[in-house]
C-alpha cells in the first residue's frame, strides 16, 4: 500500500458561487426549456451553458442560467429576448431564415459568448448575463468587431528590381 500525504485544511474549497469575470467563454448548451414567467405575464427561454474555456483558463464546467424573453407584454422585453435568440440560432450554425421548432435543436452546441457581471438586487446577489452570442469558430477578433470591407482590399504587389529591368526573360 502506497503513502499518501493530503490534508483536508489544504484543500482549497470555494463554497461562495461569484459571477465569471466578464470576458468571452467558449461554451456549451447542456439544457434548454420553454417555461412561464413568475409574473404569469409571458415566456421565456431558459438557457444552461457550461462553461468549456475561458479567457483565464480557469472556471471550466462552470455553469451559467440565462433567460431570454420569447413572449411578454413588455414589448421592449420581448424584442430583446427575441434578438437573443435569434443571435443565438445564428451561432449555433441554425439555417437562415430561422424556423425553431423545438429547444433541442440548440442543445449540446459549442458556442461562444461574452460575458458581463450583472448587478445583484433585493435577494439576488450578482450573476452572469450573456451581452452577446458568437459562433464558436469565431476568434476574438472576429466576435468583437465585424471585418470592414476594406479590410479585404487588396495592395498592388511591390514591383521587385526583375521587373523594373529589359530582360525579355
């Protein structure tokens, strides 16, 4: 039988559940579910991501609960749940135009997200929000700002000393 030297007092355990810091997380949708509001008053989706990498390194498996808004009396509210989701779908690789039929078919997709601390209130303390959703391929990059088109214009090669000679050859 082998030796073995651990102590329990070394072990470091963090009971305390503190927000991710912001930054962008590639991660993975291991549930989604329609559900009613507490308020009676619309729908929403509720998302669990599982977090695979982080800016840090640190936090995988960590796990985020977000909401988006699908139907509410709150107009505001449901057109930015709904642009969620429909930024969602598209990072999920969905095909445009986008016709969700059921929350499976955002389950078990690798998707990156940046995200934002988000303010406790009354008994809530902070908690993570999704800002935005990119596809997972996307590099940072990418995700943070849009390429421009004249990012892709292209330069006249320099003319080299060959070129410039009466060589007919």
């Amino acid at each position: 039988m082998g030796i073995y030297d651990f102590s329990s007092a070394d072990a470091r355990v963090d009971s305390e559940f503190k927000p991710l810091p912001d930054g962008e997380y590639l991660l993975s949708i291991d549930y989604a579910e329609i559900l009613e509001t507490k308020s009676g008053r619309g729908e929403h989706l509720k998302l669990e991501l599982v977090v695979l990498d982080s800016p840090d390194g640190f936090n995988t498996n960590r796990r985020v609960f977000q909401y988006h808004m699908i139907r509410h009396d709150n107009e505001a509210s449901q057109r930015i749940g709904r642009e969620m989701i429909e930024e969602l779908g598209r990072a999920c690789g969905l095909p445009e135009p986008m016709n969700i039929q059921d929350t499976n078919q955002f389950v078990n997709k690798a998707i990156r997200a940046k995200l934002k601390i988000k303010k406790g209130s009354g008994d809530y303390g902070d908690s993570n929000e999704v800002e935005r959703y990119f596809a997972y391929q996307d590099t940072k990059q990418t995700a943070s700002k849009p390429p421009k088109e004249e990012d892709y214009a292209e330069e006249p090669a320099p003319e080299s000393e060959a070129v410039k000679d009466d060589i007919p050859f």
